[in-house]
C-alpha cells in the first residue's frame, strides 16, 4: 500500500468550499445584519472545532502542518460533513477514514432480490468474519444451507477449522492452501474491526477449537479475498472447479461471493446438472 500524504491545496480549497456551505443557523450560530461572506467565518469554524483561529488559517492557506485524525472528526462535526465528505477530508490529510459502523446481519433488499435473479450461478452473501447471511438456491445445492444456524456454525472459517465434516467437499491437498486463505482474510477483518466484541469471540473460540488456526493466526499474514480458483467434490455431480469472484460492498462488511464457470472447462454443463439435482432435492416429498 503507498503511503499517504497530505495534499494541503486540495486539503485548503476543500475546507473553503464546505465552511462557505454551511449557514450559520445551522450551526447555531445568529447569521447578524452584517454578514459578508457566504457560510461560516473561519474564526467560527476554529471555534467549533475547538482550535485556534491560527491553526485553522492556516489550513485553509494550504500551509498549516498536518491535522490529527482527531482535529479531523472535530472539523468534521464543525462543518456538519456527511460521511463521504468526511472520508474525503481525511484521505486529503493524508490519514485512513474512520471505520463505520459495521452493516451487522441485515440484507439489503436489492441484494437478496440481486441474488435470486442468479437462478444459474451459486450466490453467497457473507460478512467480512465470514458469515453467512445469505445465500440462493444454487448455493445450497452445491454448498449446503447453513444459513439458519446459529452463532458461528454459518461461519464458513468456524466450519472449516472446528467441523472435520466442512472439508469433505474440497481436495485433502489443497486444505493447507484454504486454511492460509481463511486466516488471512479473517485477520484483515479482524484489523478493520479493532475493539469489535463479536470478532474477538471468534478468534478466541477458533484459538481454542483449532491448533492448526492457533498456528496460521501467529504468522499475522493479511489478505483480502477477492477471487480464487476453488474445487468442490460434490456427492452427485463430482468434482467441480470454480471461480470464486468476490465483489466487497462500498464499507467492506458484508460481501457478495459468486462461484462461476471457468472458461474452456465442462463447469457450466455441471453447474446446469446441479441446477436440475438442487432442485430435486428442495421439492416436497
């Protein structure tokens, strides 16, 4: 990752432009007959910040030093930014934005709506920890439903390090490579989540269920995962070699996870058996 700088021009026509909009009775202030300048002044913006006058000149003058994320937030809540311009104006001071709240176990209904549209394609909607939120009817036949259950047993890295039973579906030989996979992404998760109750609970059970995540989670490597090439062995329709492509939503909490065909193999004639199998099984008796 390339380190970040502070850009003071960008930084000082930003501050500018958003103290110009913002009304002075919107920020509880009397707007006074004699007002020249559209917005706020910049001492009333100081003052709210709770800095000095100086300080905050200077910033705007594009040669003030570089602001805490703390000054930040404080210029943030003076300007009454929305979360995007907050966002903005730390990454032009050259800091990381402040993580959000996390989107928790709700669905957003255009993505459940998105994901029973992929009537061909297996679909997941999974959390940065690794639940599963969601998932459509080809999902479950190739991966099974786990959705309904409780607390840890939906989560896909709990499986695979705490039930013997979660690895059958994928080569033995290609274990060690999932259980880097799993721990990385779960220890990038886990960062962005600093002081998350829920994602300490996780790691200590899983240190507790597992030497082999005990061991992996030592080694602190970090990875995102956004796509893989990935085999399951399924019980009906055999070995299957897949693409797993994941799309992050815009704050990194929940994820879609869609499991294509590769080109050149017989994937998608298996998927469309599956297709065929999967539904099979969910019709009534």
């Amino acid at each position: 990752m390339a380190r970040m700088t502070i850009d003071r021009r960008e930084l000082a026509d930003f501050l500018r432009r958003s103290r110009e909009r913002v009304r002075p009775q919107d920020a509880g202030l009397s707007a006074g007959p004699r007002r020249r300048t559209p917005g706020l002044r910049r001492e009333e913006v100081a003052h709210l910040a709770g800095m000095s006058a100086d300080y905050y000149i200077r910033l705007e003058q594009a040669r003030g030093p570089q602001p805490s994320p703390q000054m930040l937030a404080a210029l943030a809540r003076a300007l009454r930014l929305t979360t995007d311009e907050r966002d903005h104006l730390h990454l032009l001071a050259g800091h990381r934005p402040p993580a959000g709240p996390p989107a928790g176990e709700h669905v957003p209904p255009g993505l459940l709506h998105l994901l029973d549209q992929l009537d061909t394609t297996p679909a997941q909607v999974l959390s940065d920890l690794g639940d599963v939120l969601a998932q459509n009817a080809m999902a479950r036949a190739l991966l099974g439903g786990v959705c309904t259950v409780s607390e840890h047993g939906r989560n896909v890295v709990w499986r695979w390090f705490a039930d013997p039973g979660a690895r059958t579906a994928y080569p033995a030989e290609e274990h060690a490579y999932y259980s880097r996979l799993h721990v990385a992404d779960l220890r990038a998760a886990v960062g962005r989540r600093a002081g998350d109750p829920a994602a300490a609970r996780l790691v200590e059970r899983l240190h507790g269920a597992s030497e082999e995540f005990a061991e992996l989670w030592a080694r602190h490597e970090v990875a995102v995962r956004r796509h893989s090439r990935m085999r399951v062995v399924h019980p009906v329709i055999g070995p299957l070699d897949l693409d797993c492509q994941v799309l992050l939503a815009p704050g990194g909490e929940q994820r879609l996870v869609l499991h294509t065909p590769p080109p050149g193999t017989d994937a998608a004639e298996r998927l469309a058996l599956l297709r065929v199998v999967g539904t099979e099984q969910f019709l009534p008796s």
